[in-house]
C-alpha cells in the first residue's frame, strides 16, 4: 500500500526571499519596457519600409513586430503561471 507523499515548496526558508522578488520584478520591467520600445521602432521600421517599397526591410521588421509582442505576452504571462504553479503545488 502506498502512502501519499506532500511535496510542496517552502518558500519561507528561501534566504532574501524579498531580495530575489525585487529582483525578479525589476527583469520582468526591464523585458517589458524593451519590448514595448521594439514594438514601436519596428512597427515604424515596417511601415517606412513598405512605403518606401524595400520588401526585404519591411519583411525583416515584420519578424520584428512578431518578436516583439511574443516577447511582451511571454514575460507578461510568467507571473501568472508561476503563481499558478506554486498554487497547485500547495494544494497537493
């Protein structure tokens, strides 16, 4: 017969816990900032570029625009998964 086993993180026995968290949120900002400006300089880069009729440059900053926004949904969805992780494993 097996007996269930808990096994869920102690996140109070991490040393400077707050430390890592300012850490941590200071990433996430700076990823956000960086990828809000990238938006905004290849969104402009592709729309000169289309203008000017250069497919390779309008292309090129398209791959932009897309790295960019999966940038900014990856880093703004870490949190909440991580929550969620750590949420389910408490609840075990």
């Amino acid at each position: 017969m097996r007996h269930p086993v808990n096994v869920y993180p102690d996140l109070g026995a991490l040393g400077g816990r707050g430390a890592l968290l300012d850490v941590a949120g200071a990433l996430l900002t700076i990823v956000l900032v960086a990828s809000c400006l990238m938006l905004v300089i290849c969104a402009a880069g592709w729309g000169l570029t289309h203008w000017a009729g250069n497919v390779r440059g309008a292309m090129r900053a398209r791959t932009g625009v897309l790295i960019s926004v999966g940038a900014a949904a990856l880093a703004g969805a870490t949190n909440t998964w991580v929550n969620y992780l750590l949420a389910v494993g408490a609840s075990f």
